[in-house]
C-alpha cells in the first residue's frame, strides 16, 4: 500500500485538471489531507493576460480568478486523494455563495488558497467545499461553493 500523496506539483496537476494556460490558476497544492482540506499556492505574476485590463497602470487579480483558483486547489485534492490522474475528470460550478473579497491581489504576491470539505464523498457527484484566500496572512477573499465533479465510471 502506498502513502497518500500529500502534495502535487504543477506536473500532477496538469495530470488531474484539464485547465491550460492561461486558466490554470493554481502552481501547487500542499498540506494535502485526503479529501478534507488542502492548499494550493498561486504566485501571481505581472504577464498574466487578465492584468492587460484590469486595470491598466494599476494591476488587480480579478475576484473570479480568485474564487476559480480556490475551487482548482479543491478539484486537486479531490483528485489527488482518490487517484484520479490522466482520468479526464471534469468539474463544474454549481453554486458559489458568501462570498466576499477583502484585499486586493497584485503582480508579486503569492496567493494562497486554504479549501475544505464541507459536503461530499467518493462516487457522489455534488460536493461543497468552504475556502479563504490570504496574501501574507491577510484575508484577501472567502467563498463557499458547490460543484458536480464528472468522475470517470472507474474513480472511487
């Protein structure tokens, strides 16, 4: 038997997400404990694309960056813990709910996003997790959400 895995670097999460450039928002997962919590880290850089517009001469990650990086980190750990790479899983919002951004992210900053189970199990469709976003410990955005993991008919 072997150990969980309780990290995934960006190789891993290539193999679990289907997300590319420029929506792969997510560079590692660590502190990775089953399917209950983990987190991911973003390092947010000037070259992004979204950067070009919001705002010119005055850099801001957008919220929904934000929000959606949270719910790659959860689709990581869900991944990870039930062994799911090269498998094709998808992931879809279903709800977002209490949300509330409270820093601003700028080029520089390394975003980490700390995720949850609230609801959810292997072989269900409907998971809920609750997540926060920091900067430098600072609370920058927190969200609760649900989505409908499309799990291949082998997973878990």
């Amino acid at each position: 038997m072997t150990e969980p895995r309780t990290t995934a670097d960006i190789d891993l999460i290539q193999r679990l997400l289907p997300h590319r450039y420029p929506f792969l928002l997510v560079d590692k997962v660590v502190d990775i404990d089953g399917i209950q919590s983990a987190k991911g880290i973003k390092c947010v850089t000037m070259n992004e694309p979204h950067f070009q517009g919001h705002f010119p001469g005055n850099p801001i990650m957008p919220g929904v960056t934000i929000i959606e990086a949270m719910a790659q980190t959860t689709a990581v750990m869900v991944g990870t813990s039930l062994n799911l790479e090269d498998k094709n899983m998808q992931i879809y919002f279903m709800a977002i709910d209490n949300c509330k951004f409270r820093r601003m992210v700028r080029p520089g900053d390394v975003l980490e996003m700390n995720v949850e189970l609230v609801r959810g199990k292997p072989g269900g469709k409907v998971w809920k997790f609750k997540g926060k976003a920091t900067v430098d410990g600072e609370l920058a955005a927190e969200a609760d959400f649900t989505a409908m993991m499309d799990m291949p008919k082998d997973a878990a």
